[in-house]
C-alpha cells in the first residue's frame, strides 16, 4: 500500500493514475484483476478501464454484454440504496442468485472468474465510482474484504490527486503566446502533490482544509507548504501566491 501511495504522489500524468492502481489492487484483496469506472455504475453510459491484460478480452464485447459491466450488478443498485459505502462481495449482495446471473456468466466466459468485489470510492454519492476485482476458485474471505476497507481511503487521495492534476494541466495548458506551466514547475522541482497544494493555497483554504481535502494530516501540509516556500524563495502565503502566478505555475485572477 505505501509503494502505491509513493508511485502515485510521483506520477505527473493523471491518466496512469488508476491504471497505476489497476496492476497493484487485485494482489492486495485476493483478486486476479479489476476494471474500474470513474463515473457512475449503470448500464446506458459510462467508461470502463481496466489492465491491459484483459483489455483484449473485452475488446469485441457486444452493447449489451458491456452494459452489463457498466452496471455492476448487484452493486449499482446496493450502493445506490443508501450512504454505505463499504466493499461487498457480489455473492454476500445478491446471494444465490448471483452465480445464475447473467453478469456472473460473462465474467465467467469472458475472463474466467467467479466472484467479485465492489471497492467503491468513500462518500462518493452522484456518480458512484470505484473498482471491481475479479477472482475465480473460492469467494474472497473477509480478510480481503477487511483489506479492501482499508485501501479506500489511498484510492479517494489517489483519485483526488488525479482531480488537480488535472486541473494544474488545464491551467498549465498553452498559452497564445506559446507558454506553459509546466516549464516553471520543472524548473522549481515542484513535486506534483506540491503543486496540488499550492493549487489549494491560492483557493484561500487553510492547512486544516487542505489536509481533510487531500486526506493527510496538518502537520503533513505544513511541511509540503515549507518546502513549497524554499523552493519558491517565499515566505508566506501571499508572496507564495503571487511568485506562483508570476511564474504562471497558477492562474492570475
């Protein structure tokens, strides 16, 4: 878990963020492999991802037979139900009927599993997002499922991470003039999740506020921001700003 987290707070590019997550996560629940959707889990739209190794399996899946991973039966209509967001087996949702369902007999056809455990992201409400692990043989124990538990938090700073990437990528993109940001950001050796917090400086919010945003402690955003000061030759928050917007590492109001 703290080899995800340090590959994840060194990644630039938000889109290797989950597929990133995609290779670790199955090991560390008991799975063989996973796709994940970081929009809502029903049957008429949304995006898929999952590893290479199975992206060619699913390749030549009809409409109807990917509608049926979209909607992640039976978990869109579980978590949908209400606030809990906790990892659930399908058999442990469903019951008996999942093994006849038809979403059991296309994962089983298709990538030869038989069980299946939702790890939705926490406090996601509209859409519901997160991951499905797949595995085939015994149903994953509760050890697993306790493990899973214990991932959500890493995947909701991961996926917030991915968030102000993106953000820092939009405000980095190409100016008429022909600059960008990220010149800047290199020559100041910014480390992204620094320029996740100096984003979040320039919104006015206090250390408290970052760290509930980000999930990480004071402390931890105190050090991020010192180390921000030295590496910018600034020593407050107004001066942070303003150096950061001079430099167009964030955008001039």
């Amino acid at each position: 878990m703290l080899a995800v987290a340090v590959a994840a707070l060194n990644e630039r590019e938000p889109e290797r963020l989950w597929p990133l997550l995609a290779t670790a996560l199955p090991g560390l629940c008991g799975g063989e492999t996973l796709v994940y959707k970081l929009d809502d889990w029903n049957e008429t739209e949304g995006t898929v991802g999952m590893p290479p190794g199975i992206a060619a399996e699913l390749a030549g899946l009809g409409e109807e037979d990917l509608s049926l991973l979209r909607a992640g039966y039976p978990f869109a209509h579980h978590y949908a139900a209400g606030s809990d967001r906790a990892p659930l087996t399908a058999r442990r949702a469903a019951g008996r009927v999942w093994s006849a369902s038809p979403t059991a007999q296309l994962i089983g056809d298709v990538i030869d599993a038989d069980h299946v455990l939702a790890l939705p992201l926490p406090q996601s409400t509209t859409p519901i997002t997160g991951c499905m692990i797949y595995r085939s043989g015994a149903d994953f124990s509760d050890d697993h499922v306790r493990t899973a538990q214990q991932l959500q938090p890493l995947l909701a700073a991961v996926e917030q991470q991915r968030q102000l990437l993106i953000r820092w990528q939009r405000l980095a993109a190409p100016s008429p003039d022909g600059g960008s940001a990220r010149a800047p950001a290199a020559e100041c050796a910014l480390t992204p999740r620094e320029l996740t917090v100096l984003l979040l400086l320039t919104d006015a919010l206090t250390a408290a506020a970052i760290g509930r945003r980000l999930g990480i402690s004071d402390r931890t955003v105190h050090k991020h921001v010192e180390k921000i000061y030295r590496k910018l030759g600034t020593r407050d928050r107004i001066s942070t700003v303003l150096r950061a917007q001079q430099l167009g590492l964030v955008p001039t109001p």
